[in-house]
C-alpha cells in the first residue's frame, strides 16, 4: 500500500474543500476502498474520513418517501422498522449481501459506490483489464467469465456490479443526490451507474469532487408484493450469480399497476427494462404468461461469454420466480 495523508473533516462544507483536491478519496467504512488500496488499485494521496460527519438519518420526506443518510451503516437500514414496513424489498436485499460484520461497517454511500469483484481487476497477475488500466485489453473475455456479464457488456468490459441494494433500490425508483462545492444534483438510481462501453474504468457518473450525501426512496404501495430473490454459489458471503428485484403495484381490481423488475449480478449496473415492466401492467401479479413475458423482455439481447453462458435461462427462470413470490405476497 503506498503511503497516503490522512483527514478528518468536522463538517459537510469541509469534505468538499477537501474534496475538491487533486487526488483524493472519500473513505466510510472503507469495506471495499481498503482491499482496492492494498491491492494496488486505488492510490489516493490523501483519504478523507467522512465517517463522523451528520449524514447516518433515516428520515420520511413530506411527499411520502424515504431519505437515507449516505453514512447509514447497511445493518442499520436494514434494521430501521420505516424500511422493514415500507421497502421491505430494501430490507431483504441489504440483508442478503456480505456478513453481519461487514452490514455494520458498510455505509449506504459506499455501497452504491464499490467496484466491481471481477478477479481479473484485482489480481494484478492478469495484465490486461481496462477497468485497472484502460487500453491494455480484458482477460475475462478469453477467460473464466462464469460470474460475468450477459447484458450491457462491451469488448472493453464483461464486468458486473456487485451491489444488492443498489438493485432494490433501481427497482424501487430511487434516486441518488450528490453534493460538491458546485452545488448539489439529483440522478435516478438507474442512471448513476455507467455501462462499460469504451471507458469501463467509469463505474459511476459521479464526479472526482462529488459526495454522494443522501438516497431518497419515493412513495411506494409495494410493501406487500416485493420480493428479493438472490441465486449464488453458497447461502452466505458470496456475490449474486443472478439476483431480482420485484416490487409490484395493484389497483383496486388486483391487477397491476406498476411494476419495478431489476435484475443484478448480470451487468456493470442494475438492470432494468421498459418493455419487461409494461408486460406486467394490467394483468394480474399471479398470470404465469406475463411473468415469461417480462422475463423474456428483460433478457432481451442477452448473450453469455462461454462460462457464464448458464446465466441466460438461470435469469428467466428467477425472474418467474421472483414474480410469483412477489404476487403471493410475502411478510419479512
């Protein structure tokens, strides 16, 4: 690891002087930003240490919604009885990701914002990937890709986004607001993170001086027919072969309303499809035929890399699941 400065800001307005600095890094819980240190990836000169600031509140907003702090500890927000009523399907998915110890460590902010766990950008021993060093190429392509992207991929990049609650949150229509000394905006969750084109070295559309300071949550009736479902190599600690996120709607007749359908563990973002959603409006959350339907819209163009070529019926097949639990209705 290389020698870096060290600060801790007392105040909001202080991390973003200090964020505007040449080469620095914001670190919370530093569950991902240490291994990427260690591991030679990440080299900032200075670390700065947000982790005291006021920002850890789970607050309701006055249209209805939710607003969770950047600093909210993951054990924390999926603990909170506003999120466990409310966004149970928030709830199932923090809980579902990594281990009690690192929940009580990783912060919301940081977990929209860890890199991806592809072992050809973390092993240095394998010299081309363009995330770690654009231009030399990508080893997963020719490689072993088994846990590797079947949408939105590029020739660049077959890297996927490990987060859990970033898919819940895509699924639920969240948005993410970022603050620098430039001011403070707003992106939808769908559109935070980056697909890998020509410069998959950009995971995110934040900006080096930006701090993500809050996830705010709209209104939602999809308490009761939301499910999580995530498929993977062994019941704890490992990252989704495939995960789904579900949150149903219905009107006064049953049918659906609005559907949010996302999936992860299948792209370098959370993914989401007009057309799979649209397929569930009007018809009932149990019909089987609009199920296959979503799922067949939602893998539209999907296509496996060899190892990973599994994941394609792996997905429609947990994308029926998930509907169908969903639709049943399940408590927390």
């Amino acid at each position: 690891m290389d020698n870096f400065l060290y600060q801790r800001p007392g105040s909001l307005d202080e991390a973003l002087a200090l964020m505007a600095q040449p080469g620095v890094a914001a670190i919370a819980g530093g569950s991902n930003l240490l291994d990427l240190m260690k591991g030679g990836i990440a080299r900032p000169c200075k670390l700065i240490d947000v982790s005291r600031l006021p920002w850890d509140a789970i607050e309701p907003l006055p249209d209805g919604g939710l607003r969770l702090g950047a600093g909210v500890r993951n054990s924390d927000a999926a603990d909170d009885a506003q999120v466990r009523q409310r966004y149970p399907l928030l709830a199932r998915a923090l809980l579902a990701g990594a281990t009690q110890q690192l929940r009580n460590m990783a912060t919301v902010g940081g977990n929209l914002l860890q890199r991806t766990r592809c072992l050809y950008f973390y092993d240095d021993g394998f010299r081309r990937c363009n995330k770690r060093e654009p231009g030399s190429g990508c080893d997963a392509l020719q490689g072993f890709n088994r846990q590797h992207a079947i949408l939105g991929a590029s020739e660049h990049c077959i890297a996927t986004h490990p987060s859990d609650m970033a898919v819940a949150l895509a699924a639920l229509d969240a948005r993410v607001l970022l603050k620098s000394q430039r001011g403070e905006r707003a992106l939808p969750l769908s559109a935070f993170h980056r697909l890998p084109g020509d410069t998959p070295e950009r995971d995110t559309e934040i900006e080096p001086d930006e701090l993500v300071v809050a996830v705010e949550l709209p209104p939602s009736k999809a308490a009761g027919h939301s499910h999580y479902l995530k498929l993977r190599d062994r019941a704890s600690y490992a990252f989704a072969l495939v995960s789904v996120a579900v949150a149903l709607e219905l009107d006064g007749d049953g049918r659906v309303e609005r559907a949010g359908l996302a999936l992860g563990g299948v792209a370098h973002k959370p993914w989401r499809a007009a057309a799979a959603e649209h397929a569930l409006v009007g018809r009932l959350p149990d019909d089987a035929a609009a199920a296959s339907d979503a799922a067949d819209a939602l893998l539209a163009g999907a296509r496996g890399c060899g190892h990973n070529d599994f994941k394609i019926e792996l997905a429609r097949r947990a994308v029926r699941r998930a509907l169908a639990r969903a639709a049943r209705g399940s408590a927390l």
